[in-house]
C-alpha cells in the first residue's frame, strides 16, 4: 500500500503445471460435449479440442485460476480487500506461466491510539421562558387570518392585495402575479414598492420601475431591472390571535395556555437534548478522527459522497421541490462533500475498531428493535420490513450501523463532556 492510499497493485504469476492441469482438464470437459464434424460427441481427440476451443478454454482456465491466485495472494499478505480486483496485462501462455496485474482497494491499516475518556466541550443551552414565548409568538403568526380594510388608502403596515406585470428592462420573460400580498414598510418589502404604492386606493394602478442591488437576496432579481404595472386588488391587516386560553385550545389539544406553555417547554428540552447529543458525539468523531492519521479508501469515501447527495436530494423533494429544476451546480456540490465523506469514512472504522477492542457488538434483539421502529414509523408489519431489506440485502448493514452507534454511544459514556456559555453575537 502506497504512501496515503489505500490502493493495492499486485503482479501475480500463476505457475506453469498449474496452468497446463487447468488447460487439460477444462479440455476434456469441453470434449464431453463438443460437436466436431467426422467424430461422434466426446469422440474427438483432445489435441483437435484444444486447438478448435482455444479461446474458450483460455477463458475458463483464467476464470478458474485467476481469482484463485488473488485470494492466495490476498490470504498470504493479510490484506482485507473492500473492491472487487481489476484485472489487466494479462500474459497467457498455454504451455507456460500465466501473469497478470490485479488492482484493488483494502481497508488501511492503523494503530487504536487514545480513545477512552475523551475531553471535549460543547456550547451551553438552557430553554429560557423567552423560547417558549418565542415559540408561541410564532404559532400565532401562523395562525393569523389577513381581514379586509374599507374606505381608506394604503398605509404603512397595511397589506396591499395586488395584481402586478414586471417587465425586464433587459428583455425577457416578464413577472406576472394575480392574487400577491405586499406588506408595505416591513424590512422584507423592497422600498420602491411602499413608496409607490403609500396612498394608493382599491382599483388603482400605479407604474413604476424598480432596480434591484447586485446583492439582492432573490438570485433571479439581483443587478436587474423591472418595469411594474400594479392594480390595487385590495387592503387587508393581519390579525393576530390572541394570546389565551381559547387560543390554546386552537392550535393544540391542551385545555389552557399554561398547558401549552408546559407542552412547549418539554418540545424545546427534548429538542435541545438531541441537539446536545449530536453536538458531543460529533466533537467526539471529530477528536479520535483528529487523533489518527490513515489513509480512507477511495471507493468508500465516493460510496460516503453519493449518500450525502442523496440526503440533498431527498431534502429538496420533502421541501416539494424537484432537484431537476434547482438551479444547483451538483457536481460542484458533490465535489464539496469530499473532505466530510474522508472525515465520515474514518469515524466509521474508527468505531468498528473500537467496537472490535471493546467487544461491542449489535445483539438479534437490537436488530429486532430497530425493525419494530422502522414498522412504526412506516406503517407497516414487522414481518414485511423485515422481508423488504432481506430482499435488499440491508440486514447486514443496518447490524453494522447498530454496531458502531452503540460504539458511539459508550465513548460517550466515557468521555468528560463540559459546557461552554455560546459566543455572543
């Protein structure tokens, strides 16, 4: 293995006589069923075999003792191969040795250095009662209703109801909106459209240009141009819920408001410990990653990049988008990942490593667990997700995650976690 890689060349020589019994016998196997004009099936003398299925028997005498050769070789090294050996400048002679070049990738070779009792910090995070009131100011923006406002004229504050056209100044596709709600003076609102449309009443049109800063924060306006031809639709305010128990009972299924203060507090503690969790055993990856300087195997850290862009790419799709229609560069984004996909790939045989040394293993009950979870959640029977990564042959894996979370788990148990006050900014 070469110096910061795991890849492994080989050059391999298959004896002669061993070659020659190959050759002899995969002959008098094709002689058994070979049909060759002037000799009855099986008939045929090997000689005449031999040259008539030259090629053939080449082929199956390389499949017989090529892999034969590489897992010897493999065996004799102590590697532990992770890809499927590529075979090359293969030099066949039928009466003599037969070499060749295999490549493939092993899984690298390390010493366990320091990785009991770990040190490391994390930021403090208390659930204040400002969280909580946050948290419920947010819930009642979102079940404000917007009411109608008659006989006067926009104001500031106010929600202008409009139907707009936006023609480029460069040319181009126009902006068109029937039914759009602009809130005119608030920080979102760009200022050309409150200063244009202040004083405005019901049924009026109003016509302006707008030209938008390099650094707008919508890619598709930014340094551009528009002319607007806007029609008044309507006034409306936002109204915001009152803050009771009636609201309460709205939004949730508890009976008063400190019900759901009480509820929303234990959210926000719940959501806070998992984010704790994450944050000390991503310090803890990030220290014993830190403390072990190994080479990760290419095709892991590619297999490592694919799932991060497939976590991308579901996201999107949950969010109702479709990753086809993202204005998104994917190779550079996938370039991107490579540094985590190293990173990712060491921590996971790190705590194989260190599951190995601490006899950490995943029992059949925790794999049970794990599919009754999985059934939980997907609405199915045990049984049927159980037949479904069977078929898909995810069994293995999902034992292999089990493995090393629980190794993940008990470096946390043995690791000293202090707390920090978070950077004020």
């Amino acid at each position: 293995m070469t110096e910061a890689t795991c890849r492994r060349e080989l050059e391999l020589e298959i004896p002669a006589e061993e070659v020659q019994k190959a050759v002899e016998r995969v002959a008098r196997d094709f002689a058994k069923v070979a049909r060759v004009p002037g000799f009855r099936p099986g008939k045929a003398p090997l000689p005449l075999i031999r040259r008539r299925f030259a090629d053939g028997i080449k082929d199956e005498v390389l499949q017989a003792l090529v892999p034969e050769q590489i897992d010897k070789a493999v065996k004799d090294q102590n590697l532990l191969p992770i890809t499927q050996p590529q075979v090359d400048r293969v030099d066949y002679a039928e009466n003599g040795p037969v070499k060749f070049h295999a490549v493939f990738e092993v899984l690298p070779e390390f010493e366990l250095e320091t990785y009991k009792d770990l040190d490391v910090e994390i930021e403090s995070a208390e659930v204040t009662d400002a969280d909580i009131e946050k948290t419920l100011s947010d819930s009642r923006e979102r079940a404000a209703t917007f009411v109608p406002i008659e006989g006067r004229a926009l104001a500031k504050g106010d929600y202008a109801q409009l139907k707009l056209t936006g023609t480029p100044a460069a040319g181009g596709d126009p902006i068109q909106a029937d039914n759009v709600l602009c809130h005119l003076g608030a920080e979102e609102t760009f200022e050309a459209f409150t200063d244009n449309l202040l004083g405005a009443q019901p049924g009026e049109h109003r016509n302006f240009d707008v030209s938008y800063p390099e650094d707008y924060p919508d890619k598709k306006l930014a340094g551009k141009g528009y002319a607007y031809a806007v029609e008044v639709t309507g006034i409306k305010e936002k109204k915001v819920p009152e803050l009771n128990d009636e609201f309460a009972k709205d939004v949730s299924d508890s009976a008063t408001l400190e019900e759901l203060r009480g509820k929303i507090r234990q959210g926000l503690e719940s959501d806070r410990d998992q984010r704790r969790s994450a944050a000390v055993r991503d310090a803890l990856l990030a220290k014993i990653v830190a403390a072990h300087d190994f080479p990760a195997p290419e095709a892991l850290v590619e297999n490592q990049m694919n799932v991060r862009m497939e976590r991308a790419i579901r996201s999107l799709a949950a969010q109702g988008l479709d990753p086809r229609a993202v204005n998104v560069d994917w190779v550079a984004l996938r370039n991107r990942q490579r540094d985590r996909a190293v990173e990712d790939v060491k921590a996971e045989l790190l705590l194989d490593r260190i599951a190995t040394a601490e006899n950490i293993d995943a029992s059949d009950e925790d794999v049970e667990r794990e599919i009754a979870a999985l059934a939980e959640r997907s609405n199915e029977s045990a049984a049927a997700v159980r037949a479904s990564l069977t078929k898909q042959g995810a069994l293995d894996r999902m034992k292999s995650k089990l493995r090393s979370d629980k190794a993940l788990a008990w470096l946390e148990q043995n690791a000293k976690i202090r707390t920090r006050e978070p950077e004020r900014t």
